[in-house]
C-alpha cells in the first residue's frame, strides 16, 4: 500500500510486535501495532539501515549494518505518524533510509 505522507500529521506510540527476517540476502520486516480512538491497527515496514566501515586502523575491512530506527526489539516502541482521516495509513518515523535489509 502507497502512503500519502503529508496526509500523516498525527503522532503515536506503538509497540514492535513481531522481526521476521527472510534469509541472509533477505528484507528484514518489522511488525508494530498501534492504537487510535480504541481501534488497534498494525504497520509492516522493511527496517531500513544505516552502514559503518570496519577498519583495523585506517585500513576498512567491512561494513556494519545497523537499524536507522531505534528500539527494533519486541517490546520496543516505535512513533507511528498516521492519516487522522483514514489511521491505517501510517508510517513509523524513524524508519528512514534508502538501504534495506
């Protein structure tokens, strides 16, 4: 589903519920359940990540990947920005980037 990010102006929490990784060249997909006016809804999202060289002094010598958003553990909490209009399209905010895992 295609979300109109500008039409996504209010805030909550939500609560990762479920990391389903899909093998090791795989999307990683985060699972996050918020709640709106008593309704519970639930976002899936492939985590985006950030890239840090590895060095043994000034020589790099890989790469380490790291979740962009934070608290990307079950139980976590995650800001969910959703349409007042329409909640189920929703993002999670911190989950920026271009690189996926």
């Amino acid at each position: 589903m295609w979300i109109h990010k500008k039409r996504c102006t209010a805030e909550t929490d939500g609560t990762v519920m479920n990391i389903q990784g899909k093998g090791s060249e795989g999307l990683t997909v985060i699972t996050v359940e918020y709640e709106v006016k008593n309704q519970k809804y639930q976002i899936k999202e492939s985590i985006k990540l950030k890239s840090t060289v590895i060095r043994i002094g000034f020589l790099p010598i890989g790469q380490r990947k790291t979740p962009r958003m934070p608290n990307t553990f079950i139980g976590g909490k995650a800001v969910v920005l959703y349409n007042p209009q329409n909640p189920q399209e929703a993002y999670l905010r911190d989950n920026v980037g271009i690189m996926n895992c």
